[in-house]
C-alpha cells in the first residue's frame, strides 16, 4: 500500500521536505521580528549603535527619526521612499523639508553594507531606528517585525494625504482608518508628540488675528497664560523655521505630559489641541492621563502597538521593491 503512494522512498523524502519548507517560505514573504537573524545577525545592534552615537551628539534626532518614520508610512506605505533626494521627491514637499536625521539613516547604511551588502533595507533601519529613538528618550522599546523592501517611487505631490496641522478630528480620523488604522491609534500616535519641536509657521497663526480668537487675538483653546509664552517665542511676521517645543512639560522625555498640557490647553499644533475638544478622542486623552473616562490605558504600551500596526502599512515584500544600495537613490 505504502508502494503504492511513494514510488521510492527518495520521493517520500522529497515530499516529506517541501512540506517542512513551505511554511518558511510562505512566511518569509512578509515582515516578522528578526527576519535578519541568519542574513545579517548584528544589523538590528548597528543600527542601536548608530543611533545612539547621532543621539549623544544631537538629542534632536531622535523626534525627528520617528516623524520621518511616521511621514514614510503615511505615504507610499513603508518603504522608504521618503529618504530618496530629486527635485519633486518625498522629502520636498511643505510637510516634509524639516524633517531631520537623514544622516543617521546614512551612516547605519553604510555601516550594514560593510557588514553584509544588500541585505538590509532602509526602510527597515527607518522602522528601527524610530524604535530606538523612542527609547533613548526614556520611552519602552518594542520587536519590530522586519523584512520591508525599498520602494522605487517618490513623490512630492503624494504627501498630500499626510495628516496636517489644521486638520479637524473628522479629517484626522478618516486619513488615518483609509490606512487602516483607528481612533486609539491616531491618538497614541500623535503622542509621539511628547518628544520634539514644531516651527512656528505651523502654529503662530493661532496666536494672531485668529477666527476664533479673544481680546488677545488668539485662539480661544489657548490657556491665555500660554499665548503670550508662545507669542514670545513666535512674534508676528517673525522667524518661521524657529522651533518651540511641543510638550513644553518635558519635550525631551518620552511620557503622559503631552496629553495633560491637551487637557490645559497648552497644545501647541491646532490638530493636536483638538483631541481634547472632541469626545471622540477625549476619552483616550483622558485614558492615557489616570484612566479616567471609558478606557484606562497605558500610553507606552498602546504607542508601541500602534506603532507596530502603522509600519505595516502598504509594505513590500518578497520581489516587490528592492534593497537599497544608498538610501537617498533608487539603484541603478
């Protein structure tokens, strides 16, 4: 009978191994937590490195790794494409030409492929890199599932879908679930916040001749004691790449204090104050402030699950994309 199946016992053999195989292959095809444990051992340990070297010279890398991550995902998926240089590319467009860390990005680059040429890409050491930074500024770390491939387009006029400055809840919420991610996502997100600057030019407008505005002029959302700080920091028709912190109880430590200046009206961006004027996203403010409201939650552990949902976005795996030779161009 056994015959009568197996010819031989070399294909039995051979049928008994590509069963074992498939489900490696099969899963190799997509993003999971040490993907370069064989291909390139010490990749996620340089990368830590790197990082942690550009942080002790430069804090201000580490908001600005994660925005550029956050920035990435929201376009084209997460693959990169927001480090290609060109005139019409990613990284100039309005949302994007502050964004800073690129050469942390570089160095790792070049770091993995002395250590094991092409196997790396960058927008895994982007994904990484946005982890650690999140943990060189006291927040906790996370696996993060690897294996993206590099995307071989960028454009300027794709960034429009970023969530903006003067977004309304509504318009938050929709550009986030068209990614599929949800209100608890968008609001743990945002929190990375809690770390980094913003240029007046993307707030000073509320401080002035605001339609919503009081006797001062600025917007009523505003703790009056925190206009004339900010007025300080932004005069009319002043410096516009000038940068304020965005958590002005701890800008440099990543924690809960952002969402409780929300709840004192001391947010400094229009779209994030909004989180606490609505009751869709209030609730989560609330939560992650003592558990008040219809959810208690813990912002590091909801910041690094949404983080892990966000860079899954439009991935490419398998044979889609390519591995990066230099990050900032599509290879030749």
């Amino acid at each position: 009978m056994e015959g009568r199946f197996f010819p031989n016992k070399a294909a039995l053999f051979m049928m008994l191994l590509t069963v074992c195989i498939a489900p490696t292959l099969v899963k190799g095809q997509g993003t999971r937590v040490g993907f370069y444990s064989s291909s390139c051992p010490r990749a996620e340990a340089i990368i830590r490195s790197t990082v942690q070297a550009h942080f002790k010279s430069d804090p201000t890398v580490a908001p600005g790794l994660l925005r550029m991550h956050f920035h990435d995902c929201f376009v084209q998926g997460c693959d990169g494409s927001i480090l290609i240089d060109g005139p019409n590319a990613e990284k100039t467009a309005g949302p994007n030409r502050l964004l800073r860390g690129y050469e942390v990005i570089d160095d790792a680059k070049t770091q993995l492929e002395a250590a094991c040429a092409g196997v790396v890409s960058c927008a895994d050491i982007l994904a990484l890199a946005a982890r650690d930074s999140v943990f060189l500024t006291n927040g906790r770390s996370w696996a993060v599932p690897t294996g993206r491939r590099d995307g071989r387009v960028s454009l300027a006029s794709d960034t429009a879908n970023l969530p903006g400055f003067r977004d309304s809840v509504d318009v938050q919420k929709q550009k986030f679930a068209d990614l599929g991610l949800n209100t608890l996502d968008l609001v743990a997100l945002v929190g990375g916040h809690t770390i980094g600057t913003g240029a007046c030019q993307f707030f000073s407008y509320r401080l002035y001749n605001f339609t919503n505005t009081t006797s001062s002029g600025a917007d009523a959302s505003i703790d009056p004691s925190f206009v004339s700080q900010l007025q300080s920091l932004c005069p009319q028709n002043g410096d516009g790449t000038r940068r304020v912190a965005l958590d002005t109880g701890s800008p440099s430590r990543f924690d809960a204090s952002f969402f409780a200046n929300l709840r004192s009206g001391r947010g400094v961006l229009e779209s994030d104050q909004k989180l606490w004027t609505d009751a869709s996203t209030k609730t989560f403010v609330q939560g992650f402030l003592s558990g008040k409201g219809s959810t208690q939650l813990d912002f590091n552990t909801e910041f690094a699950k949404s983080m892990v949902k966000m860079s899954k976005i439009g991935v490419k795996t398998g044979t889609d994309g390519e591995i990066r030779k230099i990050c900032s161009a599509i290879n030749a």
